[in-house]
C-alpha cells in the first residue's frame, strides 16, 4: 500500500462561528497526525482546506487567482455542492488522505477577454460570468460563436456556464444540468425578449469547449455593462467585445472516492 506523505496544509475559514470552530478542530486532529498547518497562502502547500459554503470554496479560488494546489472543502453552509466533507467526516478524512484514498476532480474554467478599444481585462470564473445592462436596463448583445453571427439579444442578459456551475445559477434560469465529465458551455438567456420588436432564442445553448463565444454590446444606455464572476459585480465601460473561452488552466478538487455527481444532484435538488 503506497502511503501519501503530503505534509503542509492551508487551512482557511470564513468568519462564522460554526466555521472557525470547525476549523480549529480540525487543525488540532491534522497536527496531532503530523502535518504542518499553514494560515496563509503558501504556493508550496499540498493541500488547502475551505471551511464554509460554496461561497467560501469560489472566493478561495478567486483571491487566490486559481492555485495549482487541490482544494478540499468542509461544507458549514447551506448546499455545499463543491464542498466534499461534513463537520463530523475530519477523521475519516485524515485517515483517508493518508492513505492516498480519493480522487482530483478537475474544474474547467471559464475566462472572459473584456475588452474596450485599447485593451482587456481578463475575468475567470467557476461556475458562470453573467453580462448584465447597467442599473437593471435592458441590454442588447450581438452574439457570435467563433465568427458566425448567432443572433442579438435584447433582456435583462446572458449567463455562460461550465458544466460544474450548471447546477447554479444556469439552473435557475431553466438552464440544464450538465454532468462535468462534459467538455462544453452553456448559454443561458436571461429573461429573453421575444416580441415583434425584439426577437431573442429563449433557450440554453450548448457549444464545444474550443468555441470563442463573442460579445458586441449594443449600447442605448451609459455605454456601461455590468459582469458577474461567480457572484462577484464589476462594472465596465466603453467595452466593444467580451470573449469567452474555456480557459487552459483548471481547479483541482479533493474528493472522496464514493464522490458521484448524479447522487450530489439528487441529494441536493429532489
Ligand atoms: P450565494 O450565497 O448567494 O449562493 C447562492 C447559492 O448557490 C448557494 O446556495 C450556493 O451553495 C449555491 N451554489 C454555488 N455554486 C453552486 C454550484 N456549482 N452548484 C449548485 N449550487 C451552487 O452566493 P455565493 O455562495 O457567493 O455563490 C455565488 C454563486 O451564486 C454564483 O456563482 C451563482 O451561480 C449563484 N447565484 C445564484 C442565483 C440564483 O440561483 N438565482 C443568483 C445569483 C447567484
């Protein structure tokens, strides 16, 4: 039996109660079975340990701009769909880390060249990037996949998912539930305009992974469009074209190996 000597390992909490209690718990058990504890980032770390919800696992990712390093989550939130262990599972994961018994599931990426005349910007994302009008206003976006005119969308916007982010807020909107061993995103309208007027699809779209999704906003409305990354707002102006691709680089999450995606739908949506 070939024994994992991983030793450095990051924990990092949110600021709930439930979570720093977690948290301390868990860095006396990993201590007390030899392994080093780090409080901050540490690039040479073997393993880092999100105590909180998925908010808790994205923000880790994003403020640490997409470590190489895996990252193992111990849900104290509410849905907990990235992150893999309960509160009363440290044990049985310590036990199971050491013996090298679990898997890397790799996240693809999403990345989005948001660009103005002169130059861009790149956002990346986990789970979406939404493109909304400024201030609620309705937008209007040419969108193309790699050079060919799809169609211009007039609503409140568009989200493009990975398959991991496709059981978020792509699934509000209607969108489907992809199953992450699926290499491809997916558009989803937001509230679609479909009238004489205006004429927009009304449902999801799913491309390739090697697809250049397009956008050319329409401006009618303080030249402004607003960009959401896994929750998180920025406003940007004078933007002439936004490319989303699947990015190159990927997430890599611990899981245990029972981890099945089907049954984490199940168990978390019926
Ligand atoms: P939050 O607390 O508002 O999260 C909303 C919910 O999304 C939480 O219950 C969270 O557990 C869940 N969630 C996050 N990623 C998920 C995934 N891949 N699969 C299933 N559920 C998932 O905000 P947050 O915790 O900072 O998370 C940001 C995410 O919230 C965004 O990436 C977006 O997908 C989601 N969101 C959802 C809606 C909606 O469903 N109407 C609206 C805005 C944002």
């Amino acid at each position: 039996m070939s024994m994992h000597k991983a030793r450095v390992i990051h924990v990092v909490s949110n600021d709930k109660p439930l979570s720093r209690e977690t948290s301390r718990i868990l860095k006396h058990k990993l201590e007390n079975n030899g392994f080093y504890i780090v409080d901050d980032f540490d690039p040479k770390a073997d393993l880092i340990i999100c105590v909180g919800g998925d908010g808790s696992f994205l923000n880790t990712l994003h403020s640490y701009n997409f470590p190489e390093i895996p990252v193992i989550g111990v849900n104290t939130g509410h849905l907990g769909f990235f992150q893999e262990l309960s509160p009363y599972q440290l044990d049985e994961f310590i036990f199971k880390y050491e013996k090298g018994d679990y898997i890397i599931q790799e996240l693809q990426l999403l990345e989005a060249a948001v660009c103005t005349r002169t130059s861009c910007i790149e956002v990346m994302a986990v789970n979406e990037i939404t493109i909304k009008g400024y201030l609620s206003r309705t937008i209007h976006l040419n969108i193309s996949l790699n050079d060919s005119f799809l169609e211009k969308f007039s609503g409140d916007g568009i989200l493009v998912a990975t398959p991991s982010g496709s059981t978020a807020y792509n699934y509000s909107l209607g969108g489907s539930i992809i199953d992450p061993t699926l290499n491809l995103l997916q558009i989803t309208p937001i509230a679609p305009i479909n009238t004489t007027a205006y004429r927009s699809f009304t449902s999801s779209f799913i491309v390739p992974e090697d697809v250049v999704i397009k956008i050319h906003p329409e401006y009618s409305f303080e030249n402004s469009v607003v960009i959401v990354a896994d929750g998180t707002e920025h406003k940007y102006r004078e933007i002439v074209e936004i490319n989303l691709t699947m990015s190159k680089m990927r997430a890599k999450l611990l899981r245990l190996k029972n981890y099945d995606f089907w049954n984490k739908v199940k168990e978390k949506f019926l």
